[in-house]
C-alpha cells in the first residue's frame, strides 16, 4: 500500500495506484513484498529542518527514508523535498515526473537494503533506479 501525504507543498494529480503498482514489483524482483510506505512531499525547508533533528546533518537533501521493514515487508516512510526534484531535473534535463519517480525509488531502494554511501554502491544504486524506470510504461504507448 502507498500513502501520499504533503506537509506544505502540493503536487496536483499523483497518483498512489500507479505508485502501487509499479513500486509493487520493483520489490518482488528483490524477492520482498511491498507492505506499506508513505509518500511525504514536503519543502526544501522543512526537510532541511528533518535532517538537522533525526540526523544531525545540516544540508538540503532530496529525501530521507525512514526504515520499518521487518523481514521481507518493506515498510517505511519517505520524506521527499519536491524543491530538490524540481531543481534536480532541471540540472539533469529530465522532466519533474521522471526525476520524482527516481527518487521515490531510490528511497524504496534504501528500505530494500541497498545503500550508496561508496562509489560502487551509488553506480548499483543508479543502476537499480534506470531499471525500475524502465518498468514504467508510459501511458502515450497504451
């Protein structure tokens, strides 16, 4: 189950069914199943202020990922800074959408077990994430 929620931003027509869906079996390709995560959309701001309490680091990041998985049930919450999507895909020359579905996925990455503090691990990291953006079927095709 994906729950979407926003703590001082909007972000009009996100959709928790094709989060569902596609995170779904982004999971069972690791052999975990998808329980329950949370979506948070929030501001530069306020993540920043996260970041400073829970972790004590004191920059802006994309997204921070709560982990409450037991066993195989991924369940978590992930906090996502939509000012640092929309600057992301700006840098990046990818659409806000794309780059939303990359981090959201990073971040259910993370509660499968994957971690990408060294340079091996962020090239697996962003290689998992090209894959499960590749599971997407863009609704232009249907």
């Amino acid at each position: 189950m994906i729950n979407i929620f926003f703590e001082d931003v909007e972000v009009p027509g996100l959709d928790s069914e094709f989060f569902a869906s596609w995170l779904s079996r982004v999971c069972a390709f690791e052999g975990r199943s998808l329980n329950e995560v949370n979506l948070i959309f929030c501001s530069d701001e306020h993540l920043l202020e996260m970041n400073r309490t829970h972790l004590n680091h004191d920059y802006y990041t994309d997204i921070i990922t709560f982990d409450y998985c037991e066993e195989d049930l991924i369940t978590g919450d992930l906090f996502i800074s939509i000012d640092r999507v929309e600057e992301n895909a700006s840098n990046e020359g990818v659409s806000f959408t794309n780059e939303l579905n990359r981090v959201v996925v990073h971040g259910v990455l993370h509660l499968i077990g994957y971690k990408d503090k060294s340079d091996e691990e962020k090239k697996m990291m962003r290689s998992k994430e090209d894959w499960a953006l590749g599971l997407i079927v863009s609704r232009e095709t249907l």
